[in-house]
C-alpha cells in the first residue's frame, strides 16, 4: 500500500526534476514547470529582478530568470573563492600608496564581492536575452561596465549620471575594494565576466599586461595634455595602458612651530633635527619609517643611485638595476650613519612616524597626500614642502592612478571613445579634481587648486613614475628587508645593499 | 520531544543493521511529502548549479554534482539504503570539498599557473588573433558615422593626407565628394551620429563592409580608422603561430609562444610543465637554503604554541575547578574574555604594545637598555609571538579542560588521598594521565592549526626580522606557511600558483604525517589507561 504510494510520489518528482532542467536549459517545457522554475529561481537570486527590465516577450522571462539567477551563482561563487586569495594577496608595493584600503579590504571584502555578483549579472543577463530573443535595437545598446573602488564610485557617480543624461548610453559604476579590481579582474576577465573600464594604480599595468587582461589605447592629439610623469607611469612595452587622471608622490611635511623654514638641502635638515633633539624640544627631530623603501626612494635617487636607469624617452631600463650602484650604497650609508647619529631610530613603523608627526614628538617626515586629512583633524601647524636636496635633486615615487581598458569589454569602441571624449577633457577632469582632489594629470587642470595638493603636486612633478613592471614585487621585498637591516644595525650598508641586489637581479632575469 | 526522536533514530539504525524490509521505519505520508519537497529542492539547486558550472567550462566539477544529486536522490528514494540516508550526503560532500581541492592542488602543481600563465591556450591565441598591424600601405581615416530611422548605418571615411573620402555601408565602400564639413543628414533620413551614439553602435558599424583592396579597414577609436592586417596566425595541425608582419614563427614552449630566437609572445597560457616545480624545491637554493631553519622554527613554534596554551590553560582550570573558590562565574567569565575578541584585532593590538610606542616596548626599554628590540632580535621576536599566541590560545585550552576535568571520576581521588598521595603526585600520576585521554585529540588539532597560523605571523612580525646571512624570502620569523606565501606571491615575478600548489602539497603530507604519529600516540595512551 505504503509502496504504491511512494511509486506514485517518486514518478511526480521525476517528471518535476525533467521539467526543471529543461526549463533551465531554456527549451519549451509545460506552462507550469516553467513557472515553477521561474518560481525557485527568483527565491534563490535577487538578481532574477534584474531579468524584468531587460527581457522583452514575456514568455521568456521565466528563462531568462533562470539564466540569470545561474549567472549570479557563477559571480558569486568567483567572489567567493578570491575573496579568500584577495586578503592574503595584498602585496607590499600597494599598501604603500594605499594602506586604508588595504587594511579596510579584509573585512570588506565580502560586502562589496557580493554586490559585484549582483550587479555583474545585469550585463550578461542583457547578453542572454539578445541571443535568445532579438532585441529590436534602442539607443541603450551596451552598458558600459566600469570597476571602481567606493571612495571614487562617489565622486565619479555625478559625472556618470550627467553622462547618461546626454548620451543616452548606460553606465554602470561596481564598486570593488581598490586591491579586489586588479585581483578580480585577472581571474574574472579571462571568464568572461569583465568590465569594460577600470580604474586603477599605474603600478598594476605590467602585471595585468603579462595575464593579458588590458588593453592599450591611443589618446591622440590629447597625450600632449597629460604631465609627462603619468603618462609614463601608464607605459609598458612602449605602449600606453591607461588614462591617468591623478598623480601622487610623497613631500617632506614639516612642523611651522618647530621648523619655521624648511630645510633646502639635507645637511640643513639634519642640523635643524639634531639641533631640536639637543634642545630636548622633541625626541626625533627628523623621522623615518623603516619597513618602506617607497619612503626611501627620494633619499635613493637624492644621493645618485636608482632602482631602474631611465631610457631616453623617460620610461625604465628594468635590465639596469642599480640599488648597489655607487649612489645606492651611498644611500645605505647615509641612513647607517644617520641611526648612528641618533638622527634615525630603528623599529619605527609607518603609524609610529605618523603619529608622532600629529603629536609634535617630531619635526619633520617624508610622507604623502594621503596623511593630510588625519594631520587637519590633529590640529598640528604644517608646511609641506619639496624633499631637501642631497648631492642631487631627489626625486620621490609618484603613483598615478588613472582608467584602463579590459581586454574582455564588450563594449571596447564605447569604452575607448568614453575615456578619450568623455575622461580626458576639461570638464571632466576638473570635476574628478574637486571629487577627488589628487594633483591632476591633466596639465590644464593644475592651476587654481588646493595649496596642500599643489605642494604634493610640485613634489610629484619632479619624480619618477612607480615602476610598473611585474617583477616589482619581489624589488620592494628584497629592498626593505635591506633597509630594515641597516636600521636595525644588523648588516653593514654596503653588504645589506649588494646582498639585495643579487637577489633581486635573480628575480628579474 | 527531541528525546523521542533520539531514541526512535537510534532504534530505527540498531533495527535496520539485522538488515530485511521488516526494519523500515514506520511511513508517514507528512516524513514522504517533505522528503520529496526537500529533494525537488536540492535537485533544483543542482541542475541550476551543473548548469552554471558547464557555462563556465567546468565540466569535470559538473558531472560530479550530477553523480552526487543522482547517488542522494537514489539513497533517499530506495527504503533498503536507509541506513546510508544520513551518510551519503556528508561523504559525498567531504569528496567534492576535501579531496577534490586536493587532487586539484597536486595537478596544479604539475602545471605553471600563474601570474603571466592564466589565461588557457585558446583564450590566449583568441586574442593573439585580434591584433593588426598597420602595413606599410595602411591608411589611417577620420570617420563619421550616419543611421536612418530603420537602423541603416553608413559610414564616411575621410582621408586627411590624400583628401579622398569614401561612404560605406553593407554593399562596400564608394567614393564620396565630401564638403568642407560634414553634413547633418544625408538622403534616406540618415541622421549624422555623435561619437558616443556612434560608439554604442559597435556591432552594427563592425557588420559594415568596409574594405579598401581587401585590407578591412577597423575603428580604432571614437575619430581615426584603420586599414588593418591581422598580425597573427595559428595553425592547428603543427601547432605553430606566425606573425605575418615580421614572419617570425613561434612554438609554444611551456606555455609561451616562443620564437626559435627567444623572444617571447605575452601573455602565456597555463600548461603542464612537468615535475619542474618540483625540481625547484630541491634544486633553487632560494627554496632550499632557509628551508630547514623555517622548517625547525615551525615544529617548536607549534609544539610551544600547544605546550604554553595547555599548561597555562590547565592551570586555570585546576584553580577555577577548586570548589573552595569563591565567585567562580565572574573569574571564568574574566579569564575568558580573550577568546571572545577576534585574534587578528587581539594580535593587532598586541603588536602595538610590543613596538616602540607601545607600554611593552618601553618598558623593556628602560629594562634591557636601549638597544633592546622586540623586532630587531630574532629570538626576542620569536618570545613575543610565543607569548602572543598562548594569549590567544588558553582560553580554549581552559574551557576543555573545565569540562575534562568534570569527567574525571572523584572516587580515584578518595582513594588516592587514603594511600597518602601528595597534591603532586595526585595530579601527575592521575589527574594529567586521564585528562590527556579525552584531551589529546584536541591537542593535536591544535597542533595542526598552529603549524599553519599564517595569520598571526603575518599580522604581527610578517616574518620579520630579516634574515641577514641570506638573501632568500625567509625571514626570522617566518613559519613554512607564511614563508610558502612569500615565495609564491610576495616575492618573485607575480604570484607563482603552481609553486605555492608544490609546496602546499608538501605541507600537506609533513601535517599528515605528524598527525598520524600524534594519532598513533594517543591510541597508545587510551589502551594504557
């Protein structure tokens, strides 16, 4: 009795199974399996709302529901398993230019993941639905996908809604932890599941170069516009990857009631230093962080020696390295015999530098636009100025960050016609400005901004571009340890230098 | 309630081992409707799931799901296979979540995936196959895009060197008289398009016939167009690919397209490269030359990290189980507080105290003199990471060991006491023996989870000091997880997946290893008491 009945049971559910699969698969199944599946499909994704808009016969929405629903499993399956190589793979060279995102992205990173597999889904779902059902074409052909991190989704979300409003064209801002977009995209991109644009550091282009994720682009006439720093920053190969919009480099920040005028040469900073230690007015007249060698770099470069020789045209030789070069070792003396002095202290990190500057407890540091809005709200009275003169004039990193072009658009002639027509003009550059107030790129943009900015943005005029050469991992690695090692006493500078060296030069070949 | 269906459950599995139809559990018409409900519903999420997965060109992981949802639907229909109903399940997964990740990770670390190795060889050759070049005849267009009202493009190409212009539609390219400037519309109703309008147009304006003798000619950007030849082409049969604008023929070698000379087509591919990482381990002194100090600094960081944890932890436990002692909840609430805060803010925040700013670090200071250093010593650093991590860690131990210590049978004790045992000798020979039975197998997990704390290391000394003898990734500190880490993503040319999937393989088996010794230990200890 009880087994006829389960026959019976077992037959409803086999003929429900076979609905469902062929529902989701997208051939003709019974009106009510259809519903079914639309039914389950809708419970289990948020995104099967996404479906409504873009789907035109409404006999296929259940489908399409389904394909939907399935697309965003897929980006969120994705996300979930980056989300776990993302926090570990934040790498020396980014958290120094970008130490609150990254300290931000561990506990964020499943937040802003999951809304990248929602939204993400939209696209493909329009992708699904013109295959299957031709779309009479309308003039919002093509979304426009762009990455971005939350801080600039904000100040670019005006912009993009004005844009929409002239053109008629969709774009889509995802905002992503700023580390998530380079890491994302490398795995998401070749799946198919990429942006057309993103934005990003300049130090991010020979990695994503090498996995084949960007494409290059062509400004034109326009090159002209853009500080030649940035625009360098953004070559690789001989090819420009990007459409820098900011600049940043690290400035000597002085206090105005200890210092009252900035050091020109190093000589004077270190007399002013030792003289304010002596007086026991602070404890560290000047500082500097030991486990950052991209703080070091103006000292490097300040006393002759270099990372990469430079080629003619500005952009780096990466065959020519030069941590170990006579200037370089000079520069690891410099910095032994100033712990020696008392003039360095060892063990000082880059929050142990900075609040010290926000307490008085020291004159002078070498540190970035970044620090400004925490320094403001201390009420410390400072002057930034330019990085004084060693044996010759130093020349700190300047990060660029700037827009890129997926390999993997599906808009590509959109997307670069909105980073050539749209990005580099005038008006849009001066609106990221006061959004986003970095040192423009964008020559025209340079007048009439902020002091601090400016001050930060003399600085960066005279520096080099970060490298952005996939090798540059391991030359952070291998330089700060040598570094730390002279603070720490440990090794002599020139040994702690040359050893490093070596092991970098492995690394590059 | 919940009782009842224990005892039913467990009556149901003891009646179903004798095995015949007579042991099928009593049948509800609700038990069969919520099965079949609950079915329908993992049957939907799978075929949705298997679906995705071949979307994503993940076949293999596809079928499996398939094997899977068919085996637990067939365990869940089939009244004989009750036994396996609760079974099946949990074992199925274990596959597809432990041993599938692991056959995975030792394929991986036959091939050289990674960073310049991501993308699959189609992939890679796709995209080889949309690169132009401009030859040496190419002209370069301004264009201007048109569209009538029954979605029609044409397309005007100007030539800014020669003056010439063409209009081109789907029947080719004509020439055009074109005016000082462009018009507006042209006959049929095409409206003249602006750049983006134009831009958004891809598709349409990419099915245009736009050819000059042959050579498409391609919108390379929202102004200029291109007569373009391909750059590259591949030839299945004998796997080669040629760059038609240099002739130069490439081969792939492991993953690169390479030309007999040397030079080299970015972006690879990922391919099987052999026991190549595996060579690397034992050959790059890089990996070699810190290995056995990494390797010696992580068994005694691990063994110190339970020993510290347990002793402390114990002693706790021993004090708080005292009957004698007064306001036991608020101590225990107290003395377990650090368990409840998040060990990355704890290890944070203990790192702070340790460093220069921080009241550890100047009070050491003023102890030791100035030269003293929590980061600069390796063996100072290697004491405060210890210290950090029974901190972290003897809460846990304190709490099983409250609830061992409750198990542990009274009478033993009286008897003891009459025998004239010191408090001692009382705890050695009775207490820590019958506590390390229940105990050890915890010991043990505890064990394997610091042989692998990659977070504390790096939250709190990120391997640091460094090493000064060598120049390799390794620092002081480093454990071989963190120090897999560094020469896998920190260190070399971009993360090296294929390497870390080697050593993480290694890992792997020197954790099994030991735990099994561990296993094999604590059986022994069962049979001796």
């Amino acid at each position: 009795m009880t087994n006829k009945l389960f026959r019976r049971f077992s037959l409803i559910l086999a003929v429900m199974m076979m609905a469902l699969v062929l529902a989701a698969c997208g051939e003709t199944a019974t009106p009510n399996a259809t519903t079914a599946a639309a039914t389950t499909a809708a419970a289990t994704s948020a995104a099967a709302t996404t479906a409504a808009p873009t789907t035109a016969a409404a006999t296929t929405a259940a489908t399409t529901a389904v394909a939907t629903t399935a697309v965003a499993t897929t980006a969120a399956t994705t996300a979930a398993t980056t989300a776990v190589t993302t926090v570990v793979a934040t790498t020396a060279a980014t958290t120094a230019a970008t130490t609150t995102a990254a300290t931000t992205a561990a506990v964020t990173t499943a937040a802003p993941t999951t809304t990248a597999a929602a939204t993400t889904a939209a696209p493909t779902t329009a992708a699904v639905a013109t295959t299957a059902t031709p779309i009479p074409q309308a003039s919002s052909e093509g979304n426009l996908v762009i990455w971005v991190d939350d801080g600039r989704a904000k100040a670019l979300q005006p912009l993009i809604d004005n844009f929409v409003k002239q053109n008629g064209i969709k774009v889509t801002l995802q905002t992503l932890a700023f580390g998530d977009i380079r890491d994302q995209l490398k795995l998401a991109g070749p799946a198919g599941k990429g942006p057309d644009i993103i934005v990003g550091a300049n130090d991010w282009v020979g990695e994503l170069v090498t996995n084949g994720v960007i494409d290059p682009l062509d400004l034109g006439a326009k090159a002209k516009s853009f500080d030649p720093v940035s625009t360098n920053g953004f070559t690789y190969n001989g090819k420009l990857y990007g459409v820098p919009y900011g600049t940043e480099a690290v400035a000597m920040l002085y206090n105005k009631d200890l210092v009252p005028n900035p050091p020109k040469t190093w000589d004077e900073l270190k007399t002013i230093a030792k003289q304010l230690q002596d007086s026991g007015k602070v404890p560290q007249g000047y500082t500097l962080q030991q486990d950052s060698p991209y703080h070091t770099y103006a000292l490097l470069t300040g006393f002759g020696g270099y990372i990469f020789a430079k080629n003619p045209d500005g952009t780096y030789n990466p065959k020519d390295f030069g941590l170990d070069s006579a200037g370089g070792k000079a520069y690891a003396e410099q910095i032994d015999s100033m712990v020696k002095a008392g003039l360095l202290k060892k063990d000082v990190t880059g929050s142990i530098m900075e609040d010290a500057f926000k307490k008085g407890q020291t004159a002078m540091i070498i540190d970035g636009p970044w620090f400004i809005k925490d320094l403001k709200a201390s009420g410390v009275k400072y002057g930034v100025a330019n990085i004084p003169t060693m044996t010759t004039t130093p020349r700190p990193f300047v990060g660029v960050q700037g827009f890129m072009l997926s390999s993997f658009g599906k808009n590509k002639l959109l997307a670069k016609t909105f980073l050539t027509d749209f990005i580099a003009t005038d008006d849009t550059m001066k609106a990221i400005y006061t959004a986003d107030p970095r040192f423009p790129a964008w020559i025209p943009t340079q007048a009439g901004i902020d002091a601090d900015v400016a001050a930060f943005g003399a600085s960066a005029k005279t520096g080099d571009p970060l490298p952005n050469v996939p090798q540059m991992s391991g030359v952070w690695d291998n330089w700060g340890k040598s570094v730390t090692l002279i603070f720490q006493q440990q090794v002599a500078p020139d040994k702690a230098v040359t050893d490093a060296s070596t092991a970098i030069r492995a690394k590059l070949q | 309630m919940l009782q009842q269906q224990l005892e039913r459950s467990s009556n149901n599995s003891g009646g179903n081992k004798g095995g015949g139809a007579q042991s099928r559990p009593s049948f509800s018409l609700r038990g069969l409707g919520l099965r079949l409900l609950g079915l329908a519903v993992i049957d939907a999420v799978a075929s949705l799931f298997v679906i995705t997965l071949f979307g994503d060109g993940l076949p293999i992981v596809a079928v499996a799901i398939i094997l899977i949802t068919i085996v637990v639907n067939w365990v869940f229909l089939s009244e004989q296979l009750y036994a396996l109903r609760w079974l099946t399940p949990g074992v199925l997964l274990l596959i597809l979540m432990v041993v599938y990740p692991l056959i995975y990770t030792i394929y991986s670390s036959f091939t050289n995936y990674g960073d310049s190795h991501r993308l699959t060889k189609d992939q890679v050759i796709a995209q080889l196959k949309t690169q132009t070049y401009q030859g040496a005849n190419g002209a370069t267009y301004s264009w201007t895009a048109y569209r009538s009202p029954d979605n029609k493009f044409k397309i005007i190409l100007q030539n800014p060197t020669t003056n010439k212009s063409f209009i081109g539609d789907e029947s080719g390219l004509k020439p055009y008289d074109a005016p000082a400037t462009l018009p507006a519309t042209l006959d049929g109703g095409f409206q003249k398009l602006t750049p983006f309008a134009a831009a958004s147009q891809e598709k349409q304006l990419a099915a245009l016939n736009l050819k000059n003798d042959q050579v498409a000619i391609q919108l390379i950007s929202s102004s200029q167009a291109q007569e373009l030849l391909s750059k590259y082409s591949f030839d299945p049969a004998t796997d080669k690919l040629t760059d038609l604008e240099s002739k130069v023929v490439y081969t792939p070698v492991k993953g690169t397209f390479t030309s007999s000379d040397g030079r080299e087509i970015q972006p690879g591919f990922t391919s099987l490269v052999g026991g190549e990482n595996y060579g690397r381990i034992f050959s790059d002194s890089n990996i070699t030359a810190p290995f056995f100090g990494v390797f010696v600094w992580t068994i005694v960081f691990a063994a110190m990290s339970v020993l510290l944890t347990f002793a402390f932890g114990l002693s706790m436990a021993l004090v708080l189980n005292d009957p004698q002692l007064p306001l036991k909840p608020l101590f225990r609430s107290l003395i377990f507080i650090p368990y409840t805060i998040p060990s990355f803010i704890s290890a944070l925040v203990w790192a702070g105290l340790f460093s220069i700013i921080g009241p550890v670090g100047i009070f050491s200071k003023t102890i030791f003199g100035d030269a003293f250093s929590w980061q600069a010593d390796p063996n100072w650093a290697k004491v405060m990471l210890l210290f950090i991590n029974t901190w972290l860690g003897y809460p846990y131990m304190m709490l099983i060991c409250l609830g061992a210590l409750q198990s542990i049978p009274t009478d033993m004790f009286e008897a003891a006491i009459l025998d004239g045992a010191t408090a001692i000798q009382k705890f050695f020979s009775l207490t820590l023996p019958l506590l390390l039975v229940s105990v050890a197998p915890l010991l043990i997990a505890s064990f394997a989870f610091n042989f692998n704390n990659f977070g504390l290391i790096n939250l709190v000394t990120k391997g640091g000091p460094p090493d000064s003898a060598t120049t390799t990734p390794a620092g002081k500190t480093d454990i071989l997880i963190s120090y897999t880490f560094n020469l896998a993503f920190a260190s070399g040319k971009g993360s090296d997946l294929g390497l870390a999937s080697t050593i993480s393989f290694f890992i792997f088996l020197i954790v099994a290893g030991i735990t099994i010794f561990n296993f094999r230990f604590t059986k022994r200890l069962e049979e001796v008491f």
